[in-house]
C-alpha cells in the first residue's frame, strides 16, 4: 500500500526548506530590531480559546475548524490562527503584571490548521508568522506595527506592496453603525447568499466581508463606518494616517474592509501584492490590527493589544516566481576526494577537523573513482577540494585546490587539520 499525505498538506523538502529558513531568519533579525521576542504555544488548545475569541458567525468557528474530543472528552482545537492562544498565554502567565516592560512584545510562527478548499498558496496545515503588542493604547504602536510588517516584507525584496487601512471604532462605533447596516441590508435580505441571510442580524459587519459575488454588489452602497466614528475613534485613526504619512507609507482607505475574526477594533490593515504568482492581481499577504478588549474576553485584565499575521507559505509563492532574490546560503566550502580505500579513515577525520574550525564539508561514501568524486565537487559548486590516497597519507600531506581559479598546492595535513582558514589565506 502507498501511503501519501492528507489533502490540504504539503511536504516541505530539503531544497525548499532553504527557502523557509531564509524567510525565517529575515523575520527573526528584524524582529530583534523592534524588540520582539519569540513566543512558543501548543499547536492545540482548548475549543473555547477560539470559539469565544473568533466569533459565533466567523468562517473559523462555523466551517473551518479542526475541533474533537480527546480521550478524556475534552474539546480541542488545533489552532486556526496564532493570536487567540498567544493572548491565552498572556493572561495564563500573567505577563501583563508591573514586572513586565510594557509594550510586551512577542512573535510566534508556526503551523495553523483549517478546513477549506485547498488551493494556490492556501492549505489546511499552512504557516504563519506573527507579532503580538499588548499594553499600549497610543496609535503610534499601530503605525509601528504596519511599518515593521512592511519592512519585513521588503527585507525580502518584495517591493511592490499596497497598504490598505480601516478602522473599525470602538464599542460605540461598531454598535451605531451595527444598525444602520441591519437598517440597509434588510431590503436586500432575499437577494443575499445563504451565509449572509444568517450574519445579518447576529454580525451584519461580517457581511461586508462576503466572497459572494452578489453579496458584494450589495453591500457597495452601503454606509460607511467611517461616518459613525465617535470621537475618540475618529482621533485614534486620524493619528495613524498623520503617522503614516510622516513616515512617508503610502494607504488606501477601504471602508467596507472588515476583518475575518470579530476580535479586531479601532485600526484594521492589510499588505498587498500584485507578483505574477497572483497574476498580478493585488492578493493579501499580511494582515493584523488592534484588538482591544480580546484580553479581557479570556479571563484578563482590560489590556489593549494590536498585531499582524503573515502567511508564509503565500509569501514563498511570490519568492518562487522571482527566484533571482533569494540568496540562499548552501554554499560548499571543502569537497575531500579520497583515493583508495585506505583513505577512508583519514578523509573523515579531515572533514570532521574542517567541520568544527567553521567549515562545510562533504566527501565521497560510495568508494567511486576520483573523476566522479570531482564530478560531484563540481556539481555542489565546492570552493576547494581535498584529495588524498596512499602517497598523501604517508607523507602526511594533501593537494588542495582552488576551483574557482584552478591553483593547486601540496599543503601539510596538520595544518589542514589544525588550521585550514591559515593555509586558505
């Protein structure tokens, strides 16, 4: 029987895991700039950590979750996003204490599970990155959070990016502009998809965020929450947009922009790229805001808090189809070419030596002849080969060669053993 993988998963191998390491390693040295710090939480938690975080109406809850019960019947959820299990934690660890610098800074990545179609740099195990802020209710941390995710995108060479912002108000907001929607919709409410006839009176915002074709038509005319801001609302976004431009980032305003989980308010936002492994047409890559009130609905004290999430495996789309900017590190400094099988023991005592002075090194394991031991130091791009056989090894010596510029010298084993950057030089 040939086993193969569940649907909506991928097999990440060893030339491509290059790739994702290279992403990740850009996010962590930029996230040590801003002074973030790595957080690490269960890929389970338990069923309500999402269901009362995301919402009843979102897609998460209604359709996509991979939720069961365990073995001593407890609910479980593998999680569909990182942000409801990060703020768990936050609260768990009481990390919102007077001991803790605040803003308290963190980023996650990691693997997130949902059930939809699987398609084009959309799977049902996918990867995220993210960053988590919590304490802070000044919009400066809002612009600081866009900017950081937009440096982090363009650490990577992808330059063609669109930011597009909303906000969502506060509790006042959202509960006026509730109504005028409902009030707006209801004439419509037999023309609209079967999903939408079911949010409009429990979560009518969630209906600007339709895919139906039809559904979108509709809510085009509809009032715009801008027009509903309090004034501490409108104050908060008026901030970020003079920010904004102070850093000189550009934005769009979407107002009918919502996001897909009811935990955000005030600033929304998403990054977006028009890479032809969208065919050019401009798809989200990032995406976060401000969620205010999200600590409180797991058990913590009032603590503001705002974020984004990345989804890697889109972002790795956009690398692919312009693979000229990813400098990936493979590079081979030493190949050791052993001659005879009497050199066995001394060519992994050489590779071993070179290993642990801060070399790469590689060498022959199937006993072939020296013309395709090169063959193979040629196609791993080798810097410099090693040959030793018999004669080498009673003198103690062996050939390195240049094999960018093809110089060759007879150099003293010891000092290769000892000090190979010395006899490079």
């Amino acid at each position: 029987m040939k086993y193969q993988k569940p649907k909506g998963t991928a097999d990440i191998l060893a030339d491509e895991s290059t790739k994702w390491q290279y992403v990740e390693e850009k996010a962590r040295e930029l996230f040590k700039k801003y002074r973030y710090h790595e957080m690490r939480t269960p890929i389970f938690e338990n069923f309500e950590v999402f269901s009362r975080t995301s919402g009843e109406t979102s897609d998460i809850v209604t359709k996509e979750m991979y939720d069961f019960h365990d073995k001593g019947d407890r609910h479980i959820t593998l999680r569909p996003e990182g942000t409801a299990g990060v703020v768990r934690s936050f609260v768990e660890n009481k990390l919102y204490g007077p001991e803790y610098q605040k803003p308290y800074k963190v980023y996650y990545m990691g693997p997130m599970f949902r059930y939809e179609r699987p398609q084009s740099g959309r799977l049902r195990e996918f990867h995220q990155i993210g960053v988590e802020a919590f304490g802070v209710d000044n919009p400066t941390l809002d612009v600081e959070v866009i900017a950081m995710a937009i440096d982090l995108l363009k650490s990577v060479e992808i330059n063609s990016l669109k930011l597009v912002i909303n906000t969502l108000g506060d509790i006042e907001t959202r509960q006026n502009y509730r109504q005028a929607l409902i009030d707006y919709l209801e004439p419509f409410e037999d023309q609209l998809s079967e999903d939408s006839k079911e949010r409009m009176h429990k979560n009518p915002l969630r209906v600007l965020d339709s895919k139906d074709e039809n559904d979108q038509k509709i809510v085009e005319n509809a009032p715009s929450i801008l027009d509903f801001l309090t004034d501490n609302s409108k104050k908060h976004f008026e901030t970020v947009k003079s920010l904004l431009d102070d850093l000189g980032i550009k934005y769009e305003i979407d107002a009918n922009m919502v996001r897909g989980l009811d935990y955000y308010n005030h600033t929304i936002f998403e990054i977006m790229s028009d890479s032809k492994a969208f065919g050019g047409k401009w798809t989200t890559v990032c995406a976060g805001g401000r969620y205010n009130g999200l600590v409180e609905q797991l058990g913590g004290p009032a603590t503001p808090g705002v974020g984004f999430g990345l989804g890697v495996e889109r972002l790795l789309l956009i690398l692919n189809t312009e693979k000229d900017k990813l400098p990936l590190d493979d590079d081979l400094d030493v190949y050791v070419v052993g001659i005879g099988n009497e050199t066995n023991a001394k060519s992994l005592e050489i590779v071993q030596a070179l290993r642990q002075q801060g070399f790469s090194a590689d060498r022959d394991y199937l006993n072939r002849k020296p013309k395709g031991q090169f063959k193979t130091a040629s196609r791993l791009a080798a810097k410099y080969t090693i040959t030793i056989g018999e004669r080498e090894i009673a003198e103690n010596k062996a050939n390195i060669k240049d094999m960018a510029s093809g110089q060759e010298n007879s150099v003293n084993l010891d000092d290769i053993l000892n000090n190979f950057e010395n006899v490079i030089k």
